[in-house]
C-alpha cells in the first residue's frame, strides 16, 4: 500500500457515472419517442433512488459488521433519527399548522428551509442556493443526531458481545420506535402521523417560468450524496484507522495486544456508521417523502442486513451491487410473480399476490446458504485498475 | 466502471423486461377486447399484502366487480375498453412509491386507492409528480388530499367520522366516560382518537385513551382497565386484525360495555368473532347492505362465482362497506373520463373536481380541497344472533 | 381488586406462554450459541397449521398432527439452515436463521393471503371461567400448570437421562463433547425437536387466548421470550420460565396502570430496556453460569 496511487480514473469513473445519470433521466424530454421506461416517473428511477439510498445504508452497516465485526442491528433506529431531524428542520413554518394538525402546530417553529430563504430569497438562484444549503445542514445534523444518540447508546451496548450486541443494538431500535410514536412528544414528532412538506428528492428538479421542469436532478441528487458517503467510508477504510476495525474484527485479543483500543475504536466504527445511518434516513425521507416511525422497524435492519450479506460482508462495492439488484428485485423485475400470468393461454400456477417474496426469500436463503461469501465476498472492484487496464494488489482486505 | 457497466446492463435488462411485460399486456388487451383497440387504464393502488390486505381486497372486489359490470366506456365518441392494473403497496410506507411507480410506468389514466392513508400520502407525491390524478376510496386522513392538488377522495373524514361516533355516543348511550384504544403509531388509529376526544370532551364528557404496541396481542388489561373505570363506550378505531382480537378477548372477559368503532371494523372477520357473544358493537361506515337492492344481489352473485373473490371477502358473502365504495370509486373514475373526453390524464385531472355521482353508498361531489361532500354517516350494529349487520341509525355530525 | 387480579391473570398467562417459547430458545441457544430468530415463526406456522387442520379433521388429531409437524419443521429448518453452517462464523448462523424467519413470514403471507386467520375454539381451553370475581378462559388458569409440568419433566430428561447428559456436555464444550463422542448432530436434532414440540403447544395455548393469526404474530412473541431466556439466564431452563413470567406480568402491569400518566405505550420498550440493562449489569442474568473467555 506504499505507493502513491492516483485517483483520478475513479474519480473520471464517477463523473462519468453522475452524467450519464442526469442524461438518462432527462433523456425523454429529448427524445419523446422513447418507450415508458425511459419516463422519469417510470419504476426504473424509483428504483435508482431507492438503491442509492439503501446503498449508503448497506455500506455503512458493512462498516460496522463487515470491516469491524461488530453485529449491530440498530440500524433501522439511526435511520429513523436521521429521517426525523431532516423533516423536523426542513417543514416551512407555513406547512407546519397543516402537518401538525392533530397538535394545533408545532412547538418547534424553526425551519431551515424558510431561514435560508430569507436570507438568499424564495425566488431564482436564491432559492436554490438556500434550497441546497438548508438540505445539506439539515442532512449533516440528521447524521449528527444519529451519531450522537450512537455515542450514548454505545457506552453501555459496545461491551457486549456477538450476538449480545444485535440484540441489545435491536431492542433500542424498538425503544427509539416507541418513544417517536408517542403521541405526548406529538408537538414535536407529531406522534403517529406523518411528517411531510418538506424538500424532497423531486424538489431539486429546475423547473422554468411556468412550472415545468428543464432538468431533472432527482435521481441525480441520491447518486451524489451517496457517492460522497461512500467515498469518506472508502477513505476512512483505507486509513490506519480503518486497519484497526479490521484487526478488531480479525482478532480482538491480538488486536488489543498490538495496542489498538478496543472500545475508542469501537465506538468510532459505530458512531461513524449511525453517522452515516442518520445521513441515509434523511435521504430515505426525501425517497418517500415523508417521516414516519412506522416505516423503521426491525424488518427494515434485516433486509439491509440481507443485502450487506448478499453483496458481502467486508465489501463495499459488493453492498452497493447488491443493494441495486436487491432493489431492482423486490420492487420491479420480481413483480409480475405477484399477479396472475399467461403463457399463452396457460395460466402459470402459484403466481398470486405474496409469492415474490416467497421467491425472494427462497432466493436469499440459498445465497446465504450456498454462497455465504456473497456476490463479492471481502474483494472490492477497484476503478482504477479497470481504468489503467494493469490489475493491482488487492490491497489488504483478505485475511 | 464495473458499477457503471452494471447501471448499464440495468438499463438492458429493465428494456428487455420492459419490452415482455408491455408486449405481455398488449396480447392480452388483444385478446379480451371485442371492440379491439382501444383502451384506458386505470390503476389500482391497494395494498394485497400487510396489515391493510384484508381491507385493501376487499375494496379491489368493488372495482372488479364494477369492472365486469361495465368494462367499457364512452368518452369523445369513441367506446374505450376499461382495464384494471394492479400494483400492491404492501400496506407499507417505503413500498408505497415504487408501488406508485409502477402504475405511472403502466401508463394507467388515473388511479384508484389506497386502503389506508398512510400508503395513499406516500404515494400522493409521485402520482403528483407525474400528472396523474388519484381518486381515494377511503383515506380517510385529512393529510391525504391537503396540500395534494392530484388527490381526491370520495369518502368522509376522520374528523367527521369521529365526530359521528362521539355524537352517536353521547346520543344513544348518554355516554359521560368513554375509553379510547389505538395502535401507537397508526395515524388512523391516533387521528380518530384524538378527534373523538375534543368531541367527546367539547360535549361535557370525559375521555380515558391508551395505546397499545404494534402486533400486540394480549388486549384483556386494557379492557379490564376500561371495565374497572367505568366507561360507558369503548372507543377502537383499529386495524381488522386487531379488531377481532379485541372483540374475542371482550367476549370472554364478559365486558359488557358497547363497543364503538370506525370504518375499519365493518369487516365480516370482526362480525364472525361477535358472533354467538353478548358484545354490543357499533360501527360507522360509508355503506350499508340493503342500500342498493340491485348492487347487493349482483357482488354476492359475483363474489359467490368466483372463488377468488369469495377467499378475499374472507369466505363469506357479507358486503364490506369498503367494496361498495371500491364500486362507486370505480364509476366516478368513468365520469371522469366521460367528462375528460379521452383517456388523458391531464384531462381526466381537470374534469375530476366538478364530477358528480349517485352512487351506492350515497351521492358524491368533491370541495375545493378535493375531498367528498358528505354529511351523513351509517351507523350499524352487529347482530350477534344472526351473524349479520343491522342497520341502527343514518347519524350526522354535530355541525362543526 | 378485582381489577388488580384480572391483570395479574393476563400476566401470568401472558407469562405462561412466553415461557413455552423461552424454553425452546435456550435450549437452542446453550447449545449452539445461535439466536434462533426463527423459532418465533415455528410458533406462528404451528398456529396457522392448528387452523388449516381443524378445519378439516376432528380435533383430536389435528392437534397431535400439529405437533409432529411443528417438530418436524424445527428438525427440517436445523438440517437445511443451520447444520451446513456449523464450522462457519456465528453471525452467518445467525443471518440464515434471519432468512429463515423471513422464509416463514413470507409464505405464510402468501398462504393466508395476507388476511388475519381465526384460531378455532378448542372445547374445554375456550371454556370461560370465574376466578374472584374476574372472568377469564381456563387456558389462562391451565397455562402455568402446563408450564410447570413441562418444566419439572425436562428438568428430569436433562439431568437423568444420557440425552440429558450429553445436552450438558454439549452446552459446556461444542468441541470437547465431540471428541468424546457425543453425536452432536443428534444431540441438536433433539435439542430442535424438544423446543419446536414447545413451541406448538405453547401456539395452542397462546392462540386459544388470542385467537386472531397474523404472519407477524410469532415475531413479537419470539423476540419476547428471547428476553426472558436471556433475563433468566440463557442455558437455564428454570431461568427462562422465571424471566417469562417476570416479563409477562411486568407488561399487563404496565400496560394496566392508568391511562393519564401514558406509559403504555411502553410495554414493549420496556422488556427491551429491561434487556439491555441485565445485558450490561449481569450478562449471565439471573441462573446462567459466568462465562469464561478463554484466549
């Protein structure tokens, strides 16, 4: 790893990646003949927007159970902290009555939405300077948040064991459920109804004098704050710190004895992985465009936790793969299983409403059964060398 | 750039796909269309997995029933044939969009649904986005129309629906203590809750609420508390599944105080577990069997021809109000084509807000908002010798 | 009073069958060290199996076939999911028996079809009866009756009977006892086959009492006993019943004190709190023995 390597193919790689996004969802406003697919509203970016932000989620889960070996599964609850703290920052004061009409408006007023807009306008390139400014704020303080409650829960959980820890990481996911439905705190999380109305996904679309949109950003925006996610995880693995978290997962005794502090490194891995975990419960709100509890239970971390075993624990290209055919699967290409279809005039048998995901699990099972290593086991695809054309070293990844 | 290659062979694969499914459904159009041709679609958003499943076929059962009534419709001279596209939201939040997506991928006209309004406020922004106007048949939380210019309903409010109860409570009961229970987390189960307490409590009475866990099952301390603090209603405004626990554990406890609930509990799953028990049981809804002689005798033929339907009705030929309402949804849908003058979903928006239609469960018209214009509510009660619903009282809100 | 004996009542019988759960946990879990996150869903399928046969079979064998059945599954899901995964990291064991309860959920979605299923009424179990004043089911009554007994016989197959012994040995050393021979395939078969006959009987008490069957109905109470395995001390069968019935009462007390302070809503965060605070203060919980980490 002493070389100095260069950047710049992956970097190339992913500029090409983000323009070839912004074209594909913009293409039909060039082409207008294309077919359905290529609709921006069509399943397919419903799909890349739901992946890029899984995918934030899977990797940094991976960094927590695949590159430090402790098995978490709170992270649906930093998820719903993210989500939470992004809407609660982001509703304007105006929508704040509507949202909250069960408690006679909120008892938290401020909006980083409407604060930027007063400084920057509500109009123009104010507008969207502000726009962009009070989501990037109010994602960073999601993750905050989410690092935070991490901080605190950590003292007590990190010192349990294996399979101690996913338990005691699952219950608080559960408590942290609890306490935002509770219709007490309702002023505040509005209980058990949603939060909407704030900037989403769809808001960063540029839209003309009359409304109608002139380019579409919405895929683009997950894809980007994704790739900067991932990238700080990707640097922070490569780093001697991420050396420490792979030799507290290799060994923790020996690791301990090499002098590496356990717990500090622990709660690192684990704060920077809620982290990260909040960032990508703010995006999820912006993908459904609303925060609700309800969404964020246990069900949740599993399926995460599937596709990180998918992709492979210990890789974070495996997970990003993983979450886009994970996605792509269970809310698109697996769907017609779920309604009766022809061959011909032969009715194909079973296909009824539920089998998907009878499929789907059948499908998961096996994976985990017969290759446990997942689609990328603990290799990554390294950009550079597909770029340079020359294979490198993986670098210290194996065991 | 091997991520790049795998967006690529995506992109190949959803084409592929793509291009089976839309040839699979074009065979199909073909092959049903007698007139051949031409064709609208309307999309039905409902869940057929989770939580609301039960309700959600249910409701689905009134389209296709109206459906196979009416498959065609006349709109600028032209007959159109009238398919239904499926897409289930799963009951969840998080599956609601894709769900959504996918009938704006089927290139459906308008669409129909949710059960449930928390799926129906999910999938709001994306049937926005894409210029598609959504007819619920019964969302009944005020969030799902504000602030949604492509979201209509047809049936009533929480607000109002609450507001019913607490009258019908005060009215027939002289009710001065009424107990609530809701699932923690349910916006239903917590906005009627909280609309029937400022009734309740505006009206001089006095409300005990609780919440219980989601998938709970042990309700009897609950009911127990409410028997030991003397309410005179107990109010459940909760999901079917829980429903029917609620009303089996009520039996053997032997509570004896009436229980009211919400839309929701006319299920004939809740009905079957009162049966042959001494619970009183009333429940306000959109529609009342014997309503409307003719559509009665055609969904019971229906349902019981068809052994799909009948397995989703829950086995029985009990009319759930909701399917009367999945059936009057449905015609509205065809007005508003009528009205549209083509199957364009611009138009279709456009012509929405200013249909009107007598239907089974009642006439509807839409307010600025585009909510329906009711006033009235049906209050039944489950006959516990029989095994049926009795129709009690049509009952209006007290005005506010 | 009365009030307060109706809630001790769903306690104890709540408790009761936790208990019937617990016990299928910890065995499993002394023994292979695997959160058996499943076995809340074998629990499930035994309830929606009770319904499919009573339907069409007398009730006198539907529920013994239940039974053989439910074991059955259990044995099936240890061979297919977990014994390939023996020499594997436990987080991978643990993962496929998350697929696992996935599988289960999922099919039986697809099964029902989504809608909640009625349990029948089993004539006696149904039966209601008035205990001071307060009117209950005689399931509620028989439940820790039922527990007791199992408990006092399983007590006596583990620490009597040569299955008993090898179990133990097991339980203290995975490879050890295999070097002395033990057939550990067998030894975990039963060890399945004795908590999935559990979990049956414990899904005909429990959907007696509750009798409406959602594909998540097993999820919540699995989860529930694996507290009280985990508060009692995991390995320890006694433990577990203690810790269910702790957990049991503590929720209906919970869930029973007045609506106006609004704690309720906590009755489940509660046993999770209540884990993560025996995790952290007395992590071998109230029986288990102190585990030694050997370098």
């Amino acid at each position: 790893m002493s070389e100095k390597k260069s950047n710049l193919p992956a970097l190339i790689g992913i500029v090409i990646l983000f323009l070839f996004i912004i074209l594909l969802e913009n293409i039909r406003s060039f082409i207008p003949g294309l077919p359905m697919i290529f609709d921006p509203m069509s399943p397919l970016f419903t799909v890349l927007k739901k992946a890029a932000v899984y995918s934030l989620v899977a990797v940094s889960m991976n960094l927590l159970n695949g590159f430090t070996g402790l098995f978490s599964l709170g992270q649906a609850g930093f998820m719903l902290l993210g989500a939470y703290t992004y809407a609660i920052l982001t509703v304007p004061s105006a929508m704040k009555d509507q949202v909250y009409y069960l408690f006679g408006g909120c008892a938290f007023q401020f909006s980083l939405v409407d604060f930027f807009q007063g400084i920057f306008g509500s109009a123009g390139a104010g507008y969207a300077v502000g726009l962009i400014l009070s989501c990037l704020i109010a994602i960073i303080l999601a993750g905050v948040v989410a690092g935070f409650f991490a901080f605190l829960i950590g003292f007590p959980v990190l010192r349990l064991k294996s399979d101690y820890l996913a338990i005691a990481t699952l219950g608080f996911a559960e408590i942290l459920r609890a306490i935002f439905q509770w219709q007490t705190l309702g002023p505040v999380t509005n209980g058990a109804n949603m939060i909407k109305g704030f900037p989403t996904f769809t808001s960063f679309n540029i839209t003309g004098a009359g409304g109608q949109v002139v380019l579409r950003l919405s895929t683009f925006v997950p894809f980007l704050i994704t790739t900067v996610c991932i990238a700080i995880i990707v640097l922070l693995i490569n780093s001697s710190y991420g050396r420490a978290f792979k030799s507290i997962r290799d060994d923790e005794i020996a690791a301990e004895a090499m002098g590496i502090r356990l717990f500090s490194h622990k709660m690192l891995s684990f704060v920077i992985s809620s982290f990260f975990a909040g960032v990508g419960g703010a995006m999820f709100a912006m993908y459904v465009a609303n925060a609700q509890a309800k969404a964020f239970t246990s069900t949740m971390t599993y399926e995460i936790l599937l596709i990180v075993v998918i992709g492979g624990i210990g890789s974070v290209s495996g997970s990003v793969l993983a979450t886009f055919l994970y996605v792509a699967c269970s809310e698109w290409w697996l769907r017609f299983l779920d309604s009766e279809q022809y061959i011909g005039s032969f009715k194909v048998p079973l296909l009824r409403n539920g089998f998907r995901m009878v499929v789907f699990s059948v499908v998961i099972m096996i994976i985990v059964l017969f290759f446990s290593q997942g689609i990328m086991g603990n290799r990554e695809i390294d950009l550079n060398a597909i770029f340079t054309g020359k294979k490198r070293r993986s670098g210290s990844q194996g065991k | 750039m091997k991520r790049i290659i795998a967006v690529m062979l995506t992109g190949i694969m959803t084409l592929s796909l793509a291009a089976c499914s839309s040839a699979g459904s074009a065979a199909s159009a073909g092959g049903g269309a007698s007139s051949g041709g031409d064709v609208i679609r309307i999309g039905v958003f409902e869940p057929s997995t989770g939580d609301s499943a039960s309700g959600g076929k249910k409701e689905i059962l009134g389209m296709q029933y109206a459906n196979s009534e009416t498959p065609t419709v006349e709109a600028g001279g032209k007959t159109y044939k009238v398919e239904l596209v499926y897409a289930d939201n799963g009951s969840s939040a998080d599956k609601a969009p894709s769900a959504a997506s996918e009938l704006v991928g089927k290139d459906v006209s308008l669409v129909l649904g949710s059960y449930g309004s928390g799926v129906s406020m999910a999938g709001g922004p994306k049937f926005e986005e894409a210029g598609l106007a959504a007819i619920g048949v019964t969302c009944t939380n005020p969030n799902v129309t504000a602030g949604n210019d492509y979201y209509f309903r047809i049936c009533f409010l929480d607000n109002f629906q609450a507001d019913v109860l607490a009258n019908f409570a005060i009215e027939k009961f002289s009710a001065k203590k009424a107990y609530c229970l809701g699932e923690n987390g349910n916006e239903y189960d917590q906005g009627l809750v909280a609309f029937f307490t400022q009734v309740f409590e505006a009206a001089g009475g006095e409300v005990i609420s609780d919440s219980f866990p989601t998938n709970n099952s042990d309700f009897t301390s609950y009911l127990n508390k409410a028997k030991s603090e003397g309410a005179d209603v107990i109010f459940t405004p909760v999901s079917i599944a829980y429903a029917k626990q609620i009303m089996e554990q009520a039996a053997s406890l032997d509570i004896g105080i009436p229980f009211l609930g919400s839309d929701t509990l006319d299920d004939n799953m809740v009905l079957e577990a009162t049966k042959d028990t001494n619970l009183q049981l009333f429940v306000s809804t959109f529609y009342q069997e014997g309503g409307s002689e003719t559509f009665d005798k055609g969904i019971k033929d229906y349902i019981n021809n068809n052994s799909d339907a009948l397995t989703a009705n829950g086995g029985n030929d009990t009319i759930s109000a909701v399917t009367a309402m999945g059936y009057d949804a449905y015609y509205v849908a065809l007005e508003a084509i009528k009205a549209a003058g083509s199957g364009d979903k611009a138009q279709i928006k456009g012509a929405i807000p200013s249909v009107k239609w007598d239907g089974v469960s009642g006439s509807i018209a839409f307010d600025e908002v585009g909510d329906a214009v009711r006033d009235t509510a049906y209050i039944k009660t489950a006959d516990t010798s029989t095994g049926t619903w009795a129709f009690e009282k049509v009952q209006t809100g007290s005005g506010k | 009073m009365e009030y307060a004996i109706s809630v001790l009542l769903s306690g104890i019988s709540v408790g009761g069958q936790y208990a019937l759960i617990a016990i299928g946990y910890t065995l499993v879990y002394g023994i292979l060290r695997l959160i058996n996150f499943a076995h809340g869903d074998v629990f499930m399928v035994a309830g929606l199996m009770g319904i499919y046969f009573t339907a069409v079979l007398p009730i006198s064998l539907s529920l013994p076939l239940v039974i053989i059945l439910t074991v059955l599954l259990g044995f099936t899901i240890e061979r297919v999911a977990y014994k390939p995964l023996r020499d594997a990291p436990r987080m991978s064991v643990m993962i496929s028996a998350i697929g696992v309860s996935y599988l289960l959920q999922n099919t039986a979605t697809y099964v029902t079809g989504g809608q909640p299923m009625t349990y029948p009424t089993i004539p006696f179990l149904s039966g209601t009866v008035n205990v001071a004043g307060t009117q209950t089911k005689w399931v509620v009554i028989l439940t820790p009756i039922l527990v007791l007994t199992l408990v006092v016989l399983l007590s006596l197959l583990i620490n009597r009977t040569k299955v008993g012994m090898a179990m133990r040995a097991v339980s203290k050393d995975f490879e050890t006892s295999r070097l002395m021979g033990i057939r550990i395939n067998s030894v975990i078969s039963v060890t399945f086959i004795i908590g999935s006959a559990l979990a049956a009987v414990g899904s005909v008490l429990f959907f007696t009492n509750y009798p409406a069957i959602t594909p998540m109905a097993g999820a919540m109470p699995g989860l529930k006993a694996f507290v009280a395995a985990v508060f009692g001390g995991i390995g320890s069968i006694p433990g577990a019943v203690i810790g269910a019935f702790i957990i049991g009462i503590c929720e209906t007390i919970i869930k029973g004190l007045p609506s106006s302070w609004d704690v309720s809503v906590f009755s489940d965060a509660f046993t999770f709190a209540l884990l993560i605070l025996i995790l952290v203060f007395k992590p071998q919980g109230l029986f288990g023995e102190a585990a030694t980490d050997k370098v």
